[in-house]
C-alpha cells in the first residue's frame, strides 16, 4: 500500500531514475518478505545451510528486474537490530550520489526472540528496531528522495519520514511474491490500491491505540498527550485523485427497527485507472454507555477508469447502531446518528445527519450485521461551456 506520495512515484516512463541507492537490512535478504510462521524462517533458520526449496527474489533483484536501465547500488548501511552504525558513512555517501534512495527497512521474524518480529518477540515501543531511525533520519538529510519500502511485522513510527520522505510504501511481510510486487508499485506497472487495517502511530510510545477509541482516547484538552496517528486506520492512496459529491439522504428519520438509505457518486479525476475504497463509519454522539467516536460498518471498493464514475447506494439497517447496555443486554436507543462516509477514518467526505426514533430496542442474534450496497457505474459527464 502507498501512504505518502510527493509525485516521486510511480517511477515511469521518463521519471526511471538512472541510479537507485537501495540502503538497509531489508534490500538483499530472501526472507524479508516472510512472516515468523513461514517454513523457511520457522524450521528453515534452524538449518541454514538447507535451501529453501521455494524462489525467494530479495528487493535487489526485484529492483533489477524492474528497471534494468538504472544501476543499482546496494548498502545494508545497519542491521535489523542491535544499533551499528558502522556502515551510516557508506550509506550516506552513496545517497548523496544516487538520483533516487530506496531504504528498505524493517524486521527480521523468527520466533521467541529469535526475531524483531512474531510469536514471543515483543517490543517495548513501536521505534524501528535497531539503528534503523537514524539510518533513516540521516538518509533523509542528504537531499536526495527517499521512498521508504518497509518490509515489517509492525506498524513502525518512521519520526520525520512520516512527512518528509518522498514516498512510504509498507509492505506488512507480504510473502514469497513480495519483492516483484513491491517493485511493480513503485514502477506503476501496478497501481497500489490496499487500505490500512491498523493505525501507524506518530509517536512510538502512543501505542496501544486503535480508531476505535472513546472521545478521551483522542487529542483533546484534558490531555497533554496526543496520540493522533500519522496515518489513520482505513488510509491508502493511489495514482490518481477521486472527487466525492452529490451526496443524497432518503431516509434522515428511522424507527429503532428501520434502516437508513443514502448514495453519493464517486469520480476518478485523474489520468490513470485507481481503486478508492469507500467506507461507512458510524458516529453516535449521545449514548448511555460510552462509544468509540465512530465504527467502520461497510465499505465498498470501486475500481475506476479515469473519468469514469460510481454511484453507491447504501441501505443501512439500525442495528448497526446497536451496543451492549448497562444491563448486558445489546440495544438500539433512539437520537441522533452521524453516517460519515469517508476515504479513512481520518478522512470522512460526506456527512449523513440522520435521526433515530421509538422506544429504546433490545437485539438478538437475529439483527443485520452488514448494510446492503449497490454501485451504478457510469462516464464522466460531457463538458459544457462556460
């Protein structure tokens, strides 16, 4: 998935840097892609003179394969973990003198503390292991555009990189294809189109945290901590721009046995196909048991050429405003709702008021887990004059 993007991907056509500094202790190693559960890394790290017996392409050879015409120089530059930096000069060096860096960065998984990630090997905080942040911090500084590839087990604070590096690019272990498939997103031979299923957190300690906390879990004025992540659960971007409008409520008004309806219409205003993924989130303001700010209760992906659009039609049944009472028991009670819908849960784009009314409603096994979504697809509409 891409997180942060200044125009410097995707690496196509003319833009096909003619040196590419690969720098970290991800870029030439064959199990960086594999969790601690995978066969080469869970029985396999015991024998390391046993091949593999399945193709494992490091970073590096991805890299080559996808840009043949560049030369790529490769600098572990530290380990994944235990803190040298013997090998920061080298890396800087050949930074300064590369028209794009591509520091690979992340864990090495193994179980029981054989790793910096998997069963038994816990962190204290979410700083990159090792030396790793300063390795970084000082890639950052040459002036040269670092697209950040993470190949992790975790959702890693990245300190400055978070909002100076030209592009982060996480990767989450994503098996023996990994590699190939993270060098044909950088290329834009494939457009990135996954969404974050955690947080990734601003500060390494503001962890645990999650979307779903309670108001007081937020950024707010009774606290002098702010645990606003980076990048929010839900978050992704592609290579190109959508535009979200028309936004239509049918039903604002529902009894505590109804449903809700709205749509709106999703435009790809760029110049290349993309995914968006459209989420519903459901925020209750008033209730008489505390509530997370708002619930992811549906989404839709919708893959768009440019200029083509999407109308999404959305039936949404109240028992998704349902929550565990005081008394133990699940209930709908009736006031206002919010039904944002939204590009991540740091993102919303249209906003639904809606009311709910009746007696307050007790919910069994029975009630509707999922709302009901249907997508009209269409072109853009013709131009007109001004």
């Amino acid at each position: 998935m891409l997180l942060r993007n200044d125009g410097t991907l995707p690496l196509a056509d003319g833009a096909v840097p003619g040196r590419i500094a690969l720098i970290g202790p991800q870029a030439d190693s064959p199990t960086a892609v594999l969790g601690c559960y995978s066969f080469p890394v869970h029985v396999g790290a015991r024998h390391p003179h046993t091949p593999p017996g399945i193709a494992l392409p490091t970073l590096r050879e991805a890299l080559a394969a996808e840009f043949p015409a560049s030369d790529i120089v490769t600098v572990q530059g530290t380990s994944s973990d235990g803190g040298d930096t013997a090998g920061f000069a080298e890396a800087v060096s050949v930074a300064r003198d590369a028209d794009l860096v591509i520091a690979a960065l992340g864990d090495r998984s193994g179980l029981f503390g054989r790793g910096t990630s998997g069963e038994g090997c816990d962190a204290g905080d979410l700083a990159l292991p090792g030396a790793q942040q300063p390795l970084l911090d000082a890639l950052l500084g040459v002036g040269t555009p670092v697209v950040v590839a993470l190949l992790a087990g975790r959702p890693y604070a990245l300190g400055g990189a978070a909002t100076r590096a030209a592009a982060l690019v996480p990767t989450f272990f994503p098996g023996e294809e990994g590699a190939p498939a993270l060098a044909a997103v950088l290329s834009g031979r494939v457009a990135p189109s996954g969404r974050l299923p955690v947080c990734v957190p601003t500060l390494p300690g503001a962890q645990p945290s999650t979307y779903l906390e309670p108001r007081l879990g937020h950024a707010s004025e009774v606290s002098s901590s702010d645990p606003t992540p980076a990048f929010g659960f839900g978050h992704g971007l592609t290579y190109t721009t959508f535009a979200w409008s028309a936004l239509d409520v049918g039903t604002e008004e529902a009894a505590t046995d109804g449903e809700f309806t709205l749509a709106c219409t999703v435009r790809n205003v760029g110049g290349r196909a993309g995914t968006e993924v459209v989420q519903l989130y459901l925020h209750d303001p008033v209730a008489s048991v505390v509530q997370p700010v708002q619930r992811l209760i549906g989404y839709v992906r919708l893959d768009l050429a440019p200029a083509e659009s999407a109308r999404v039609h959305l039936t949404v049944p109240v028992d998704l405003a349902s929550f565990t009472g005081r008394d133990g028991h699940r209930i709908v009670e009736p006031g206002e709702l919010e039904l944002r819908l939204g590009a991540s849960s740091t993102d919303p784009r249209l906003t639904a008021h809606v009311r709910l009314t009746g007696a307050v409603r007790q919910v069994d096994h029975r009630r509707r887990l999922h709302p009901g979504i249907r997508v009209e697809f269409g072109s853009a509409p013709p131009a007109t004059d001004r």
